[in-house]
C-alpha cells in the first residue's frame, strides 16, 4: 500500500511535469489534473461542490494540498534559485498561486518579475472579476445578517491582527476580515523596525531616550503637522507594544536608528531579519490560538450606518459566497493606505501621477472609501510619502536600516550631495535633483555580513559587485575617482567622529572591506500619511467632527499620526500602538451595548 508520503511526493512530480512529458497538458487545468485521481471529492472532500459551498477562506482546501504534499517546509527546494515555497509572504495559502479551476498566478510577481514556470500555465484564464453593483450591495445590506459579532475587524495587516487580538482579549466576539488571499497587507512589507522608546533594550544599550524626544522627533519629521495628542500616544506606549509583541513570542532584540531620530529606537529581530514579515508571521501564529484567524478572500464592501451614524455592520463579498451581511456592534477600519491606487494618489497628490509604488497591492484605499461613503471626515488625506530608496526600476523597498546601519548615499557620478539619515521627504526631494534623478547606496562586506536583507537583495539580483572601488564604480557607471575620494573622505570623517560634509549624526561602518556593493535606487510611494480622522480612543469622527458611535480605525487608513511626513520605524509602532488601542475601545463599546 502506498504511503501518504510517497503518494505526496508522486502528485508532486506529476505536477512538476517529471510523469506527464515534461508539462501539464496544453488547456488542462489543476482540477482537471486531480480530478483523474477521485473527482472534487479529491480536494472537497465531496463530489457535490457548488461554488457557493466552498468556504471563502479555503482553508480546508489548503490542508488537503498539505496531506498530499506536504508542507511548505517539504517541498521547498534547496540552493540559490528563487523559490516561491520560502518566501518573506511566509506560509501562504496555496491557492493564492494555484488556482484549481483557471490559470495559475505567481503572487510573487504582483511585485517582481521571477521566471518561474508554473504547471498548467497553459490553463483557461479565470473570467474577470466583475463588482457587484449598487443595486446587490443595497439589497445584502437589507438582507438579514449571515453571521453577528460584537466587532468586526477589516484587514488582516498589523494593524488589524493587534485589533482582533486585543479586542478578543478583552472578551469580544470578533471576526478579521481580509479581502486578499493572504494576511499581512503593507506590514509584511516593512523592513526597518520599530521605534520605541524605555524599552529594555535601549536600557541594556546604554542608551539615553525619552518620550519628549520621540514626540520632538516626530513633529519636527511631520513639519509639525502632526496630532500631538496622537503622538504622545505612540511614544508613551511604544515599549508596551514592544512587550505585548514579544509575549507573543517576536524577537526585537536589535536596537538600530532610522532617519530623523536623534537617538537608535528602531528595534527589529536579531541578525537583520525583515522585521514586518516576522511580525506578522507571529500575529498570525497569536490570532490562531486565540480563536481570530483571519478569514481570506473576504471583502468589506460597505459600512452599515444607520440614521444617527451609528455603525450597525458591514456588507462583505465573499470569494465563493458573494454578498452577505454581517452584524457588528462595532467595526474596526484597519485595511490600510491608498499607495497602490493610481486613481486616488493622481487625486490627491497630482506631483505623483504615474510614480512607482512599494506598496503591497492591497493598498487600494477601501478603508478611505467606505469611510467616505459612511460620512466621516479626513485629516491631511492630500500628503503622500515618497520614500528615497525603492530599487530603480522595481518596486522593491531597500531599506532604510541600510543607510542606517552604514551605506553611503551619491549620485550617479560618485558624490554624495545629502546627509543620508535626514528625513524620507528631504532625502527623496535630494534625490530627484541628482542627474538622472536616481541615486546609488554603497557599503562594503562589513555590512553585507551584518544586514541580512541585503543578501536578500543580492539574491534578487539587485546589486552591483566588485573587489575593488574603482571596479564597483565602473560598474555602475560611475567616475572612478570621484567615487574613492568620496569614500575616502567618508572614512576620514567617521573616523574623527564629525560628518564635515553633510552633518550625518551617526556612521556605524566605514566602506573600506571588499568586496564592495552598490545598488541602483529612486524614490518611490511608501505611505500615505493622511486618511481617516480619529479621536484619542480610535474613534473615527463624521464630517461635523462627532465621533461616529461603534466605528473605530487603526494603522495606516487613518491620518494625524505622522503630518505631512513619517519617520521610518514610526508605521510599525503605529500599527501596533493604535491597533491595540483600537481592539480595545471597540470591545469597551460593544461589549457596553449588550
């Protein structure tokens, strides 16, 4: 009899292509495939499948891919090609690739560009997606209600797993919506850390910090345009974030410092990991234990609001099940920015048009926009960042702990021409008056050896190499001995302890060990620091500046947080910070109404 490991491990070369001449049959689709092996009952369970009866979240038809194949740990392969099975997305479902029933997709590429080839690649692509019309969305929210919970949570990013979390801590019911086929939003893709001040980390560093600097810092980074009272917030309960992540079991042991803070604050796990995929991977892990797993493929539509702008639910679009109705006695807007909506940044920040974005693709603005449908009000929804060093020509965020752990910032002859740890926006604006409007970061193998996410872009391909300076300059097209004089300057500064040139407050490395590294970079869209108006208890205020009665938001969907500016490390805090906060007050207030 065979083993369920030997049958796992021949689906797997079947769908490699190793049994069936090298490919998936032309047209053939994966349900087509398995059903040679025992009809939907192979992957349902059941050969009475409707689309309606297949749960949106698909989580059992996760697991069954696993009992036959194993987990991702299994089939992930070994050496340097890239491999989609062991990624920084994490342990993603898999039918986030592999459709059953239509073509594949690599997610992987909704931000690269991967040769990857995928079995049945020659599949009947999926019939697009059409909206549901005013007329459907009315009628559900008429409807009577699928499913009741004291609050209901939209988006699965950091911001809306510390509400879920906190809100069913506080002894709520609670459904997490998300609208993607993964969890994580935005934060899995930040990659600095989070700032935090009084944490035992600063302590066992030595380092001096207040939360007076923390709030001096942001402000003069936001051009004062920021809710001081939200920001005190940030700071007076930015080690308590850090704590509550690490009873979850996170690692932000690495205290580092990011631009516009006077101070290292931004605290990331050991050894350079990527700090928003590690947090998510563990509010992930939390949220399943404690019963708020996020459920996939499940859109919030429209906020229902009734005559006296009390939120009574939400109308939600299912993968499979379409249109239903949800009663809430309070709803927590965490789905995010507006960064990947090239309609809305054109709006608002028509100097953007057409600007590449490192954000995730869920960043379309929907919290924006039920918000706006709901009549709340906005606070600097025009301000966009642009953060200075998304990799030319991709949309890969290089982060800036690489500035801060030690690269060196020029332009495309070799100069530098800014202190590379000033603010996003001082640092982008730089950038666009450079030659070309593009810079390069350069550092050497001390900092390759430290920073483990800059062997992450050397794995993407995205650095330039050489064993000598004037080998790296030539090639990346750089006048030789512009460059080691630049260098070579930047040594003699760091080594008196004073920046002559730019005023830079800390250079940790020297760029003196080979080989030496460059990578090609210009500013992007990062963040949008405007959104949705909130008091000091999360609530989202109307257009008469009243706080709307259940209705709460968090993260990066709200504004007054960061004015016209955010200091890298503070979006972390944010979302943990006001997520938090936000699960809270909305359990408070529902579990009140009851």
């Amino acid at each position: 009899m065979m083993t369920k490991k030997a049958l796992g491990l021949m689906i797997g070369a079947l769908l490699s292509g190793a049994l069936i001449g090298g490919e998936a049959a032309a047209g053939q689709t994966l349900a087509d495939f398995h059903s040679k092996m025992g009809g939907c009952a192979s992957c349902h369970g059941t050969n009475a499948v409707t689309a309606a009866s297949v749960p949106d979240d698909e989580r059992a038809l996760n697991a069954q891919c696993q009992t036959c194949h194993g987990s991702y740990k299994d089939i992930r392969k070994t050496g340097t090609e890239i491999d989609p099975h062991h990624s920084h997305l994490g342990d993603i479902n898999c039918t986030s690739c592999h459709t059953a029933h239509a073509r594949p997709k690599l997610v992987c590429n909704d931000c690269h560009t991967f040769p990857n080839k995928m079995p049945f690649a020659d599949a009947p692509k999926a019939a697009p997606k059409v909206s549901p019309d005013e007329a459907a969305i009315e009628a559900a929210m008429k409807a009577e209600p699928r499913e009741s919970y004291d609050v209901v949570v939209i988006g699965a990013g950091s911001a809306g797993f510390n509400a879920a979390i906190a809100a069913r801590r506080a002894g709520a019911s609670v459904l997490l919506l998300e609208k993607n086929s993964f969890s994580g939003g935005n934060s899995m893709l930040a990659a600095g850390g989070y700032n935090a001040v009084g944490t035992k980390q600063q302590k066992a560093k030595g380092i001096t910090d207040t939360v007076e600097a923390y709030v001096e810092d942001t402000l003069k980074g936001g051009r004062g345009k920021n809710d001081r009272a939200l920001v005190e917030i940030l700071a007076k309960e930015s080690a308590a974030g850090v704590e509550w992540l690490e009873g979850m079991g996170a690692d932000l042991s690495e205290v580092k410092r990011s631009g516009g803070a006077r101070v290292d604050r931004t605290h990331r796990p050991t050894g350079g990991e990527t700090v928003g995929p590690h947090i998510v991977k563990t509010l992930r892990a939390q949220a399943e234990k404690d019963g708020v797993p996020a459920r996939l493929n499940s859109r919030a539509v429209r906020l229902i609001v009734d005559e006296n702008h009390t939120v009574r639910g939400v109308v939600v679009e299912g993968k499979h099940s379409g249109l239903y109705r949800v009663n809430a006695k309070a709803v927590v807007l965490a789905a995010g920015g507006y960064g990947q909506n090239k309609e809305m940044v054109a709006f608002y920040r028509p100097t953007f048009k057409g600007m590449t974005s490192s954000n995730n693709v869920t960043s379309t603005g929907d919290g924006v926009r039920m918000a706006l449908e709901a009549g709340a009000s906005m606070t600097d929804i025009d301000w966009i960042q642009a953060h200075p060093t998304v990799g030319k020509g991709s949309r890969i965020l290089i982060s800036e702990t690489v500035r801060g752990v030690g690269a060196v910032m020029v332009n495309e002859t070799g100069a530098r021409f800014v202190n590379e740890l000033t603010t996003r926006d001082r640092a982008s604006d730089a950038i666009l008056k450079q030659p070309g409007r593009h810079a390069w970061l350069v550092f050497d193998a001390d900092l390759y050896a430290k920073a483990k996410m800059v062997r992450g872009y050397d794995h993407l391909g995205m650095l330039k190499k050489a064993d000598t300076i004037e080998g790296l300059a030539k090639a990346a097209g750089m006048d030789p001995k512009v460059l080691e004089k630049t260098l070579a300057d930047y040594n003699a500064y760091r080594a008196k302890g004073h920046d002559d040139a730019f005023g830079r407050p800390d250079m940790p490395l020297a760029v003196a060990k080979a080989p030496f590294y460059a990578v090609e970079v210009a500013p992007g869209i990062h963040h949008t620091m405007g959104g949705v108006a909130v008091t000091t208890e999360s609530e989202v205020l109307d257009i008469q500046s009243r706080p709307m009665p259940g209705l709460y938001a968090a993260g990066e969907v709200t504004g007054g947080v960061h004015g016209f500016n955010r200091l890298g490390g503070n979006a972390v805090a944010d979302t943990v910070v006001f997520g938090r906060r936000a699960g809270e007050h909305a359990a408070k207030y529902a579990l009140e109404q009851k």
